[in-house]
C-alpha cells in the first residue's frame, strides 16, 4: 500500500471558509480540456489574505477553492477581468496568465457537492477596495 503523505494545503482544503468577500492572490492559471473534450478549462487557483469587507484575517493563508473558466462561456470572465482594471468589449484580447499574483475580491460561498459542505467562488467579484475602505 502507498504511504501518502499532506501538506498544509492538502490539510486546509478542506476548511470551510465563513461566506463573505475575501481579498484573494491568484497564483496559478492553467488549462485542461473538458471532460467532454470539446473545449477547454482554465482553472485558478489562490490563496486568501484576508476578508475585504473588515479585515480579518481568520482564514488568511488558506486555499481558495479551484475555479475555472470555459472557452464555450466566456461571458462569465467580464466581472473577472472588470475587477482587474480590464476594461471588456467587443474585439478586445486579454491573456489571463497576467492575472497570475494579481489580487482581485471574490465572494466565497458555501455549497453542498456529493452530500458534503464545500467552498465555492459561483463567479462574483469585484474591484480591490483600498486598505483603509476594508478596515
């Protein structure tokens, strides 16, 4: 049998977060085919600093839950790539690897998956208030 081993990550994955906006770093953004093969997946993933509306910072370090973008339903990227300081419209290339160590708000909400309570960010975001405006 394999001996498995855990990281901090692996640990606090799962972790419910309380629902709230969270000041989250994007570290990573990669990219895999669908299950169905017809398009593909760009999925992120971060890390919490800190709750954007009060600053505390009880769930600071931990994991973000994965989330992804498909290629076949782009239009959930607009309020993305807004709180970035991007502005979308028609014709406009934008490389979502930039987004990578950027800091963006998203609202982190629970969900229930296969009968458990999980993390989930459901596509809200908006631009990073200033320090002073969390406090």
């Amino acid at each position: 049998m394999p001996i498995i081993d855990f990281s901090e990550d692996d640990v606090n994955r799962g972790r419910i977060i309380t629902p709230a906006w969270y000041r989250v770093r994007i570290d990573t953004v990669r990219e895999a085919p669908s299950k169905a093969g017809d398009s593909t997946n760009w999925i992120l993933d971060g890390r919490v600093m800190y709750n954007a509306d009060n600053g505390d910072k009880t769930f600071a370090n931990l994991p973000t839950p994965y989330w992804n973008f498909n290629s076949k339903a782009k239009g959930f990227m607009v309020g993305f790539f807004e709180s970035l300081g991007a502005e979308v419209k028609p014709g406009v290339r934008l490389e979502l690897k930039n987004a990578e160590g950027k800091e963006i708000d998203v609202f982190i909400e629970n969900d229930m998956y296969n009968g458990q309570l999980v993390n989930r960010i459901n596509h809200k975001y908006r631009k990073p208030r200033t320090e002073s405006s969390a406090a």
